[in-house]
C-alpha cells in the first residue's frame, strides 16, 4: 500500500508541475516495488527523453505482456522517426514590385483604366448585337404568324 500512495503524491506533484519530485518519488518507489505498472506508466510520461519513456514501456511489458497501453505507446515511439532537418537555402534574388524596375503607378493605371475602357465596350456590343438578334427574331416570327394584323 505504501507504493501505491506514494504513485499518487507523484501524481499530486506532476498535476502542480512539480515533475522532478514526482520523477524522484517514482524513482524511489519502483526501486522498492518494480511491479507496480502504474508508476511506470507515470514516470514513461514524465520522462525527459523518449529511450527513458521506450525503457518504462518496456519495464511494463516484462511485469504484464497483455497491457495494452503500454503496448500501444511502446509502437507509438518505435514508429517515430526523427524529424527532418529542415535545409535553409539563402533567398534568391528577385526583382520586387518595389525596385523601380517595373512600371510605374501611373502606368499601371492608365494600363488597367484602357483595359477597362476595352472590356466594357466589348460587352456593350456583345449586349446590344444580342438585343437585335433577339429582336428582329420576335419581330420575324410576329410578321410570319400576322399577329401584328390582329392587333
């Protein structure tokens, strides 16, 4: 019972952030008593450094094969693979919006204002040869049925 109390001040201690008392009293504790699986569980997840973390798991599958928690993170942390450095390559130089090489801001604008001018009147004839289309066909089929006679 004495191994179990002190597994919960461990836990007492990590929950306030105090994770090296919590490591020294499970250290302790599990010197007494290895076949507690529950320190070992603690002190894998107090663990600084995953190989410390990998030696509890390891600890728990000698004292119980069939835990399954311990199995799971044991596969979690051998499957890890180191992460990979990251290869800083110096920036290449690029001319900027900013350098004065491209054109400049009343360019620009008489640029996107002439296009502008371009696109509405493009539309503006699509629209209207569109109206005449569809208004010399209404006025063709009106004068084919003599609907205009009637009226």
């Amino acid at each position: 019972m004495k191994g179990t109390n002190s597994i919960y001040d461990a836990y007492a201690l990590a929950d306030k952030g105090y994770f090296d008392e919590a490591k020294l009293i499970l250290s302790d504790t599990l010197e007494d008593n290895p076949g507690l699986i529950e320190g070992w569980l603690l002190l894998a997840d107090l663990a600084d450094a995953s190989e410390e973390a990998r030696e509890c798991y390891q600890m728990i599958q000698e004292i119980d094969s069939n835990n399954w928690v311990s199995k799971k993170r044991l596969k979690l942390l051998l499957n890890q693979s180191p992460s990979p450095r990251k290869i800083i390559k110096p920036p290449i130089e690029t001319t900027t919006l900013f350098d004065g090489s491209g054109p400049s801001l009343q360019q620009s604008f008489e640029t996107h204002k002439d296009l502008l001018i371009w696109v509405g009147a493009g539309l503006f004839t699509l629209f209207m040869a569109g109206a005449l289309v569809f208004f010399g066909v209404v006025g063709y089929l009106l004068w084919e049925t003599n609907f205009l006679a009637t009226i």
